[in-house]
C-alpha cells in the first residue's frame, strides 16, 4: 500500500511520552504513531459499525415490532455459555 506524508502537532510532554514508550519498545517514534493512529481508526470503524447495525435492527423493530424479551436472551446467552449449542430464541411481537 502506498503511503504519504502526513504531519501533527503534538504538545512537548505528548512527544516526550512516545519517545519514552519507542525507547522502551525499541521501536522509532514514528512506528509508535503510525501503531497508535491504525488501532484507533480500526476501533472506532467497528464501533461505527456497531452504531449502524443498531440503528438498522431500531428502524427494523420499530417497523415490524419484532423482538426477544431480555430474559429470553439472558436464557439463550446462558446456555451457549454453557457449552450447548442452542439456537436463539424466535422473535415475536
């Protein structure tokens, strides 16, 4: 993939602790950025993610009204976390 140059301000103390953690890791300041920059755009594309398909499954009930009690998913949750293979429970209105 191709890169490109991109450039920030960061205050002193902020550039002072990503020296300290590439010093420690041994890895150059930049690596530390590039890292921390990538890990923050994936996190929050899921969480983003996340946010639609919750959206989506709000428009989803309020048209059709379908749904699972919170119990009847606490039931379900209960036994996969038991080991068993359950399927999860059908949604009513």
């Amino acid at each position: 993939m191709a890169s490109s140059t991109t450039s920030l301000k960061l205050d002193a103390e902020t550039k002072q602790r990503i020296q300290q953690l590439a010093d420690a890791q041994r890895r150059s300041a930049h690596w530390i950025m590039r890292e921390a920059i990538t890990q923050y755009v994936e996190r929050e594309e899921k969480r983003e993610a996340l946010r639609q398909d919750a959206l989506a499954a709000w428009d989803d009930y309020k048209t059709t009204g379908l749904h699972v009690t919170a119990d009847e998913a606490d039931a379900w949750l209960a036994k996969l976390e038991a080991g068993e293979d359950a399927e999860p429970p059908e949604c009513h209105d």
